[in-house]
C-alpha cells in the first residue's frame, strides 16, 4: 500500500490550529469513511 504524508510546520499560534482543525476532524473522517477509507494513519 502506498502512503501519502504531509506534515505542517506550525510554530506561531499551534494552539490555535489545533483548537480550529479539532472540530473539523468529526467531519472529515465521516467523509473518508463515507469513501471507504478505513484506516488512516496520522504523524
């Protein structure tokens, strides 16, 4: 299987992205459920 990465370089403000993408996440893993990806690893 071939996997795919992309890593962010947050320095400035990190406790802000993570509180706005947190929210996010229900969402997006609800669609790539949807589109039949089950398993996801995240760095």
């Amino acid at each position: 299987m071939r996997r795919r990465s992309f890593v962010p370089n947050v320095k400035d403000g990190q406790d802000e992205y993570i509180r706005r993408h947190q929210a996010a996440w229900t969402g997006v893993l609800d669609d790539l459920r949807r589109a039949g990806i089950h398993n996801i690893t995240l760095p």
